[in-house]
C-alpha cells in the first residue's frame, strides 16, 4: 500500500492572463434603463462609476489574499487586480441622471430614458381637424 502525500503550493504568476470582464445583465424597467454588474468581494472604496457623453465605465479592485512573514497562500484562484466594464447607452438614455447603487455584491447602474424617447399615448379626437396654415402648411390664396 502506497502513502500519499498532498502538498499545494502557490502558481508562478502568468503576466499574459487577462482577467474576465465583469459579468453583466441589463434591461429595461418601465421608464428606466437597468445594468447589473457582479462585483463580489469588492468593497464599496474599490469601486469607480464614470460616465463621459455616451460612455459609462465602472472600474473595480480586488485585492489579492493577504501576504507577510507567517503568511503562506496555500491555494489561489480567485481573480484579483482592476477590472474594467465599458457600456454605450444609447441615444434614446439620459446619462446626466444616471445613478448607482451596491448591495450583495451586485453593482446597479439605473439610466432614467430620456423624455423625448419615452412613449406616450395620443389621444384621437373627432369633428373637423384644425385646419391652421401653421400646422398644414401654405393657405391658398382665394380666387376672385
């Protein structure tokens, strides 16, 4: 009977790995745009939300597990470093009301859409339509 021994020891650094982007979900509520980003075991003071025109850009930081005398990492896999997120609203968006907001790890972004954008219900009405040359267009002249 063979005895065997488990040793775990820490990966070399890998400078060519790229960490993934930030996993993200996004729709729309009522008159509101909605993006949720997952940012689990990143404190609030590691997280930056810019916004630029059209361009919304979060940033985050995890730190990696804690290193010293006494200190021996035993296993790593959890990604650390900055993460970046670019999103493009579109036109029909109010980006100078954007919010956000981070709870259970989850960053929300809300996008207010814009007025001029947001449907609205027309209502018909009956009888003669007025007529005005500034809503049809030139008068004819009357002949005489």
């Amino acid at each position: 009977m063979s005895v065997r021994t488990a040793v775990t020891h820490q990966a070399p650094p890998r400078p060519w790995a790229q960490p993934a982007p930030i996993p993200m979900d996004a729709w729309r509520e009522d008159d509101r745009f909605v993006i949720a980003l997952d940012l689990p075991g990143i404190p609030l003071e590691g997280i930056e939300v810019q916004a630029l025109g059209r361009m919304v850009t979060v940033k985050a930081e995890r730190r990696s597990t804690p290193r010293g005398e006494g200190v021996r990492t035993q296993h790593a896999e959890r990604a650390h470093g900055v993460f970046e997120r670019r999103i493009r609203l579109a036109d029909s968006l109010d980006p100078g009301r954007i919010a956000a907001h981070l709870q259970d790890g989850v960053l929300t972004i809300t996008v207010p859409i814009a007025s001029a954008s947001r449907r609205r219900k027309i209502t018909v009405q009956t009888g003669a339509a007025d007529q005005s040359p500034d809503t049809i267009g030139q008068a004819v002249p009357a002949a005489g």
